[in-house]
C-alpha cells in the first residue's frame, strides 16, 4: 500500500512538473517562431519562413555581438562583485546582529521597494558629479544597486538558520577559519549561494533602466537593443533577441538547478 502511494506520488508530481515546464515555454514559442519568420499574416497559421533575423543577428556589422559581450561582462561582474559585499552582510545579519536586525534588513530592501526610475535618476545625478556617467564601471556600480538586497537576503535566509557550532567544534579541534569555511560553511552554503549569483546574474542581464541612464546610449546592452526593435516593429529581429536574451539564463537556472539537487556530503 505504501509502495502504491509513493508512485501515486511521483506520478502526480511528474504531472505537475510536466505542465509548469510547459506554461514556462508556451510564451516563448510565438517568439520562436517569429525569429525563423519573413511575415506572419493572418488567417496564416505558419509564418513564412527565413532566415533573416538570425543573418542579421551574427552579421559581422551587427551590433548584437558587442551587445552581447557588454551584457555578459556586466552580468559575470556583477554576479561576484555582489557576492563579496552580500556575502558579510548576511552572515553578520543572521549570526550576530540581533539589535535593530529587522530595521536594518527593511532599509536593504529599500532600493526594492522603491520606483526603479526614482533611484535610476537620483544615480545619474551622482555619477554625473562624480564623473562615473556613460561609464563602463559606472553601469556594474548602478547594477549592484537592485542586485545586493536580492543576494543578502537569499544568503540571510540561510545564516538564520545555520548553526555555527560546527565551526566552534572545527575551531576546538586546531581548524583556523579559512580550513572551517571550506570543509564546514562553503558546502553548506553552496545552494544559497548558487541562487544568490543566479538572482544578480539575471537581474543584470536583464537590466534596462539604469543601463540607459547611467550608459548614456553609449554602452550598448542586449535589453537595449531588445526595447529598440521592439518599438522599430521589426517582429523577426524582437523574436530573434529574445531567444538571445532567454537562452543564457534559461541555461543558467537549469545548471544551478542541477548543482543544487547535488549532496556536497555524499558518501
């Protein structure tokens, strides 16, 4: 009976799984198609195929492939810079902090709550003081912005719950801190933190607003040149950039998803 009951339960569960995969997708077929399209008229139920986006898109006088590199660059950078401020901040909040914890976690998440255009205007001013405007490191800087409060709060959620006697108990034994980080916190810490870099990963690949502001059109992002043939109409080239933009975080989460699934302790 209970053997029935737990392939009734795996059963349903592959099911449910089955149709979130599926609900994930559906919106992104349309735009697939788009970017093998010529024209898609109606009462047409296949578009007229080409090949043209995608010409387009790895053409040598394209700017897709300086977008690329910039978005990239940007995300990579942002993903480990955001780390080594969230990473103390968090174990510090969940460890040690207890005066003022709850007040000091609600202005983190400020730069969330508040309008993004808010922040991204008050940012341009700033940097245009200090001369970070249209800048390459002035751009990362602003990403930061919206990517640390996601990252020290995914970590804090683990250093709430994590009991630091096992580093109290390698510390008695001769450990110093660095040897109890490796063989006690960082495996621990490993899911956490793969979420952590996928969230200011994502977010900095996808960031539009401040990369506009701060960049001044200068720096050139794939979201840019997204918006752009959004508003130009061209539907292939839309269709086309948003594979581009898809595809590397769609690879992104399945390969965090799998490093999470893994026991650092097995065997």
């Amino acid at each position: 009976m209970r053997r029935n009951n737990f392939n009734h339960g795996n059963g349903y569960y592959a099911v449910l799984l089955t149709i979130m995969i599926l609900l994930f997708l559906l919106p992104l077929l349309p735009l697939l198609a788009w970017s093998f399209a010529q024209q898609w008229r109606f009462p047409d139920l296949v578009p007229t195929a080409s090949l043209r986006a995608w010409h387009y898109v790895f053409a040598a006088h394209s700017q897709v492939r300086g977008a690329l590199f910039h978005s990239l660059g940007l995300a990579i950078a942002t993903s480990l810079l955001t780390q080594v401020v969230a990473y103390p901040a968090a174990r510090a909040l969940g460890l040690y902090v207890k005066r003022w914890n709850k007040t000091i976690r609600f202005m983190l998440i400020a730069p969330i709550l508040i309008p993004g255009i808010s922040i991204a205007t008050g940012v341009h001013v700033l940097f245009l003081w200090l001369g970070l405007s249209d800048q390459w490191l002035g751009v990362l800087l602003s990403h930061l912005i919206p990517a640390i409060p996601y990252s020290i709060y995914v970590l804090y959620g683990f250093y709430a719950g994590y009991d630091i006697a096992y580093e109290k108990q390698l510390h008695v034994l001769g450990a110093n801190r660095l040897q109890a980080f490796k063989l006690i916190e960082l495996p621990l810490l490993l899911p956490a933190l793969s979420v952590s870099v996928l969230f200011s990963f994502l977010i900095s690949w996808s960031q539009y607003l401040f990369t506009v502001f701060i960049g001044g059109g200068s720096l050139i992002t794939v979201p840019m040149l997204l918006f752009s043939a959004l508003s130009s109409g061209d539907y292939s080239l839309m269709g086309a950039l948003c594979m581009i933009v898809v595809l590397p975080a769609l690879l992104l989460v399945i390969f965090s998803s799998r490093g999470v699934k893994k026991d650092r302790y097995q065997g």
